[in-house]
C-alpha cells in the first residue's frame, strides 16, 4: 500500500527497535507497514481520515481494532501500562517538508505540539518517528534516538526516531522469550540503501534464542 511518509522501506528499522510487549498501538495508520509487517497479539491502530479507516476495515478487517478519531484524544481516554508499546508516525513538521500539504488531515505546528505533549507523558514505552525539527529535539530531549538514512520519493533523507527507553537487548530474563517470539519479528539489514530488508528465518531466530538464553546461565 503506497502512502506519502510511509514506512514501506523501512519498517524493519522501527520493528527491531520494539522491546518486548503485549500491546500494541499505531497511533497514525496511514499505509500502516508497521502493523502489517509486525508480530501482533493485542493491537490497535486509530487514524483521522476515513477514507484511510474505511480501506483497513475492507482490506484488514482482523488485523487489528482499526479506530476512527484522533491520537490524542483516543491515548487519553485508555488505560495504559508498561506492557504496551506505541508508535508515532504522524505527518511531519511542516518546517522539514518539500510540500506545504500532503494529507487530507494533515498537521500545523500545533498539532505537533499537542502530539509531543501526550506522549511525553505516557506510562508506556513510545516510538516516534520524524525528520529532525528544533521542536522535537527539545520537547524529546532525554529521549533515545536512533538514525538512519531511508528512500523518499526523490531523493534520500535522515529519518529520525525518537524512543522512551533503551534500546532493547532481549535477554533480560528468560521469562521475556515466549513474549518475544510473539511479538518480534527481527530482520537482517542490507549491506545497502536501496536493498531491502530481509525477515530472519525460524531457524535463525531460533539459533539466536539459544545463544541468548545460554548466555544468561553462564
């Protein structure tokens, strides 16, 4: 599904950077990559434009519980906890954009500040991913951040990501194994920009479990 700002590309960048959970919430679906490419259990996805609401719920009606209104309003309405993980991806900053309007239900500057506000403030561990803005780094400062560089449709930028914890290691206990098989999904990374992503196979992942849990009895 081709969307503008979407994370078709380089979603496997945001899905190994996901600690262990037993929620999920996708707080700007758009083409949604993330959500379609991810290991689900309990998943919400919300989005503002109904035409964008009204296609997953014709092409993805089970994948998740699919949300018509806005981000901020439906985070502060649910209970959260340290189980659930969020990730961000609204439009961004109008100041780090080549186009003035790109969606239907597209950002101000203000918007963007409400968004930061909400998450800032959340129980639970949030992802956020933009382009670098004064905005964000000092609303988001303290935060961890990962870069890398992706594929837009002219050229190529650094996408920033914005994170409210440490990047995760999966292999603190051995009680996090069976959570992490159900809700991480690992890739190999290409050896360059325009290669794509490759899913790791059972098998590897397998081998990679047995390494981590014979490290943790050493």
């Amino acid at each position: 599904m081709r969307y503008d700002g979407g994370k078709g590309t380089c979603y496997p960048q945001l899905i190994n950077l996901m600690p262990p959970h037993r929620r999920y919430i996708e707080t700007h679906l758009g083409g949604g990559a993330v959500m379609r490419n991810k290991r689900l259990l309990r998943a919400d996805s919300i989005d503002l434009d109904p035409a964008v609401v009204n296609l997953w719920r014709q092409r993805w009606p089970k994948l998740c519980n699919i949300v018509h209104g806005d981000a901020v309003d439906y985070l502060q309405s649910i209970d959260l906890d340290s189980d659930t993980v969020i990730y961000a991806d609204p439009p961004y900053h109008p100041d780090t954009r080549r186009r003035k309007r790109v969606y239907r239900c597209d950002y101000s500057i203000s918007d963007h500040e409400r968004l930061l506000d909400c998450l800032s403030t959340l129980p639970c561990k949030v992802i956020l991913s933009g382009y670098a803005s004064p905005l964000y780094e000092q609303r988001l400062a303290g935060w961890s951040v990962h870069r890398f560089q992706a594929r837009t449709r002219v050229d190529i930028r650094e996408e920033f990501v914005w994170f409210n914890f440490d990047k995760p290691e999966y292999c603190t206990t051995a009680d996090t194994w069976a959570t992490t098989l159900e809700n991480v999904r690992l890739y190999v990374a290409p050896r360059k920009i325009a290669e794509p992503y490759r899913p790791v196979t059972h098998a590897e992942q397998m081998s990679c479990i047995a390494g981590w849990k014979k490290s943790l009895l050493r």
